[in-house]
C-alpha cells in the first residue's frame, strides 16, 4: 500500500561534472535547463553542511510539488512535496556525511531515497557510484535506504553508441542491486519519467 506521507527527501549523488545541477534544474523548472541558464524559483534552498562546527560547504537544494493520481479515485489528485538535495562530492570522499557525531548526519536521517547520477563513458564517475554505494550501504543509518541509477547525458553520445552505454548502465545496477534504472537527457519526458519513478520508490513502504 502506498505511504499516506505527503513530504520526501532524496540525496542527489554523483561525481563533479555528472549532470546533478542539471538534473536539478530540469526538475524544479519543468524543462530543459540549457534553454535558459538561471537559478531556480523560490523553492530553491541552500542549507549549509559543516565539519566540526565549521562550514564546510553549501548543499543546493530544491523543493516541487508534485500531482500524484489517487489510487482509489482516478479523478482526484493527492500533492506530494519531493525535496532534493546535491551532495557535494567531498563529503562522500571525505566520509564526513555519515560520521554520526557529524552535524550532517540529519541529512541521512531524513534521506528517503538516494539518486546515483553518472556517465557510463567516464570510469572515473561509475568508480565514484561505487565507492558511494559503499559508503551508503556500510552506514547503519542509511543502510535500507531505496537508491535510483539515473545515466545522464544520453543526448550527447553518437546514437550507435547508446546500446553499448545502455548496456553498460543495466549492468551497474545489476551490481550493485539497485532495482530503478533509469536513462535521462534534456528530454523533459525522460525528466518527468524519471521523477515518477523517484516518487514511487519514496513512496513504497
């Protein structure tokens, strides 16, 4: 049975240059975010992340609601709130988010979901989905924690090229026994069905 809550969290996970703030942006502006570079709207947030009381960082984060069709009634629509939340790559080198005496230790308390971005093209960014997976699955707090695979950047590779990377994606996350895969692009459709299956997993009990 779906959950009754109304508010989720996600960790937006991923290596520099992966396609986090884009994704991001894409999600909180409803479209392509390279038609018009700018800062998100009012729901957007910056909470600040820090290491033994000093600031370490800011982690952007961003708020939507979003219309969820009602199970038991196909005319009616229940408002989910979905909050996502960069991860700055040094906190997961670091280890700092999930030292529990880390005052950042709240972001994996409330964490509902964790969201892995990468490019399958670039080893550097699928060995950093690994180790972070790692890092996730080893920490007692976030262990039972649903995760999403999300391959970016699916636009920008030569179309030959896209089963050999699709294939590539699958087989990470085979690995690494997640169940949600999903390829994304600047395609706004491929956004919303990516955020779709996001919620849904938030949602299982």
């Amino acid at each position: 049975m779906p959950s009754t809550r109304k508010t989720f969290n996600c960790l937006v996970v991923g290596a520099s240059g992966s396609g986090k703030s884009c994704f991001m942006d894409a999600f909180i502006m409803g479209k392509n975010p390279n038609e018009e570079r700018k800062e998100p709207n009012s729901a957007g947030i910056s909470p600040q992340l820090s290491r033994g009381g000093t600031r370490l960082t800011e982690a952007r984060s961003v708020v939507k609601a979003l219309k969820e069709k009602d199970p038991n009634n196909k005319d009616q629509y229940n408002i989910k709130y979905l909050t996502m939340t960069e991860v700055p790559e040094e906190l997961i080198t670091s280890g700092v988010l999930f030292d529990r005496a880390s005052e950042n230790a709240s972001l994996l308390n409330k964490c509902d979901a964790v969201i892995y971005i990468f490019e399958s093209n670039d080893s550097e960014q699928v060995d950093f989905v690994k180790k972070a997976n790692e890092k996730f699955r080893e920490t007692t707090i976030s262990r039972f924690v649903p995760s999403i695979l999300l391959q970016s950047k699916m636009d920008l590779q030569m179309p030959e090229s896209g089963s050999n990377r699709s294939m590539m994606g699958q087989t990470l996350a085979s690995e690494l026994n997640i169940k949600v895969y999903k390829e994304i692009s600047a395609v706004q459709s491929e956004i919303t069905e990516a955020v779709d299956s996001i919620l849904m997993t938030c949602n299982e009990p």
